[in-house]
C-alpha cells in the first residue's frame, strides 16, 4: 500500500511538471521575437466637456488626453515600457496579452508641436519598436475668472489649461482685446489678460485656439449652484458656466432702480472696503440663528433658462456655515450654499434648480431671500447680484 502511494503521488506530480512546462512553453512562443505594431485603435473616449466615457473602436494614427487605446501587434506579451513623445505611459499589465497592450493617454504627455516627435514607442523583453501617433493638443479650459462683471475697457484675468495658439477671445459674442497670454511650459496652466469690449451686456466667456491637431473652442469657468433642497426630501447638487455681466443687474455697487433689499434680524449695510469688484459691496450681519436677507422688485419676466448670478464672502468664524437661498417667498424649496471665510466665491444658480413636482418653473422673480441656516450669528459680503440667461 505505501508503494502504491507512492507512485500514485509520483504519477501525479510528473503530470503537473509536464502541464507547466507545455503551459511555459505556449506562453514563450507568442512573445520570445521582436515586437511588431500592426495599429493602433481607440478603446474608449472621454468628452473633454464631461466626464462621461463612450465605448468605441476605430484604427487611429492621433492621440487624445483622457482616451484609452490598444497598441496591436505581435510579440507584446513581454512589454516593460511605453513611451510617447519621449514619455513613459503606465499601462495595465493585467489588460496586456501578446498580441494587445492597452494604456490611457496622461496629460502629462506633451501635445504636438514643433519640438515633440509624434512618436510612439513599445519596449519589450525582446527589442523595441515604434510608430508615428500624434497627440492632439486638448481644448483650451477655464478654472477661473477674476470677475465676472464689469465695464468696457476692465481687464480680466483668465486662468486656465491649454491656451496654446490662442486666436481668439469674446466675451458675450463680443471680440475682446488680448494683452497677454503666459503659459507654463511645465503644468501648461496659462493666465490670460483681455480687455472687456463695449457693447456686452452679458454672455459666456469663449476662448478658440488653433493647432496642428486639436485645439478649438472652450468656455468657462464651472461655478457651484449649491445643493437644491426639494420638498419632497430630495437633494441635488449642480454645477453650471458662469455668464459674465448681467441680462438684469440686482446690486453692482448699488441697488438697481426699482430692486430694494429687506430682511429681519440683521443690520445690512453698505460696504466700501470689502467688494468683490467696483467700489462697494453689501455687508451682512446675522444676529442669530436663520436671520434672512434679501432683495425684491415688481415682477420681473424670465426665460426658462435664466439663473441668478452672486458672489459671496464669508466673513470671521463663517467656515462650515451655510446659507438657503430662497426664490420668490417660496420657502418649501431652496438651495444651500457654504460660505467660505475670508474668500470671495462666485455662485450661478438656474432657476430651474428651485423646480420639483410640488414647485413649477417661475415664470417671474420678486425676490431672493439669504437664510442663515447654521444657528448661529454670522457676518457675509455679498456683490455683484443679478439675473443671467445661461443658454446665451
């Protein structure tokens, strides 16, 4: 009986020694020559205005920032590096076999240019191989606006992403003067100065560059709209383009004819050293718990796709508070904004976002209430107050 087991144990490992090594051997046969690159096609795309992922597939000698691509070709099982434009790309091994390898393009890889080499390169165990491939360059993004209302002749300052090749600003439809344009070769963050032309009333901020691949038409910057509070207990945070100027100006630096501002428990006031531009803003002092601020007026017609536009400060001990902000006296709804201490931050809120199955879309505003929501005393600027229409 011992024998037995013994050449049964024996039987079974020589089975296991010759599966491993025809399984090493079928391995080894695909990847032990040069590599060959046949194409190169797209797996994914990603929208450069969205973060939403489309699968696709298609053969392509042009490269885009955030989309994913299969390098195919022969002899691939053994790939230790991928380089474009001189720069290593991580790539999944787990996703590789020996006839695929899959990577996403970075954005540290730089676009094409006259200094890049457009080139794409696979290292394996077994040699290296390369292809040409394009990367183009991505469009040009806002991050922020150091205001976003103003008169004719102001200077905005523009930050953003890729505003290589500039050819053109408008603000409002409206062609702005370009003073300067300086971009960090590194982080390819640029700062724009234009100036505001005559004639806008208000519309969005539209950059367009031009490049050998790529480039094109961007807007911007993405503001908060808050957190809608719906009454049916739902919640929804939004985001939306912020607009420049105003369709109906509320408060600049001083109510609008015809607006008036109100409120309870609170002693608002004019103030002529904190402003986010201009020469004056509103300062607000909340005694206590869910004092309310606002502005009101006579009707005032608005399209579907209109939205109020603010910019608040928080003032000494405001981190972590919050305000509602409520649409016409409607206080079944509303959206709750953060005040953020010792910073100006700018707001754009549809009214749609105040809409639900109890609430329809207003057709009017005649009023805008701020309610302390935190419980507690609280002091805040506001500046630059008024309605804008976003789908202009």
């Amino acid at each position: 009986m011992k024998n037995f087991k013994s050449i049964y144990l024996y039987c079974i490992l020589s089975l296991v020694m010759v599966l491993s090594i025809s399984s090493c051997k079928k391995n080894d046969s695909g990847g032990d020559g040069p590599p060959s690159i046949s194409r190169i096609r797209t797996v994914f795309k990603s929208s450069q205005t969205s973060q939403a992922i489309t699968a696709f597939d298609s053969t392509t000698t042009d490269g885009k920032i955030g989309t994913s691509y299969a390098i195919i070709g022969n002899n691939l099982s053994s790939t230790k590096a991928i380089y474009v434009n001189g720069v290593s790309i991580y790539f999944n091994i787990a996703l590789s076999s020996n006839t695929s390898v899959q990577f996403s393009m970075p954005s540290t890889v730089p676009f094409s240019n006259d200094t890049t080499s457009n080139i794409l390169t696979v290292v394996t165990a077994h040699g290296k191989v390369s292809t040409p491939f394009v990367v183009e360059q991505p469009l040009p993004g806002i991050t922020s606006v150091d205001q976003l209302a103003g008169v004719a002749g102001d200077v905005l300052t523009i930050t953003g992403t890729t505003f290589n090749g500039l050819s053109g600003v408008t603000i409002g439809k409206v062609p702005a003067q370009v003073i300067s344009n300086v971009i960090n070769t590194t982080t390819q963050v640029g700062v724009l100065k234009v100036q505001v032309p005559s004639g806008v009333t208000a519309g969005p901020i539209v950059l367009t560059t031009k490049a050998t691949k790529g480039g094109g038409i961007g807007t911007g910057p993405l503001l908060s709209s808050g957190t809608s509070l719906l009454s049916d207990g739902v919640t929804a945070a939004h985001v939306a383009n912020g607009i420049f100027g105003f369709s109906t100006p509320i408060f600049e630096d001083q109510l609008e004819s015809g607006w008036y501002d109100y409120g309870w428990s609170n002693s608002p006031a004019v103030d002529q050293t904190l402003k986010k531009r201009g020469t004056a803003s509103i300062k607000v002092s909340y005694s206590g718990g869910y004092d309310g601020f606002g502005f009101g007026a006579n009707d005032v017609p608005v399209s579907k796709d209109a939205a109020v536009k603010f910019s608040l400060y928080g003032g000494k001990d405001t981190k972590d508070r919050n305000v509602h902000v409520i649409l016409n006296g409607n206080f079944n709804i509303s959206v709750q904004i953060p005040l953020v201490e010792g910073k100006w931050t700018d707001y754009i809120i549809p009214i749609a976002n105040f809409v639900d199955a109890k609430n329809p879309l207003p057709t009017i505003i005649k009023g805008l209430v701020f309610q302390e929501f935190s419980g507690n005393a609280s002091v805040f600027n506001i500046d630059d107050v008024g309605i804008v229409d976003i789908k202009k």
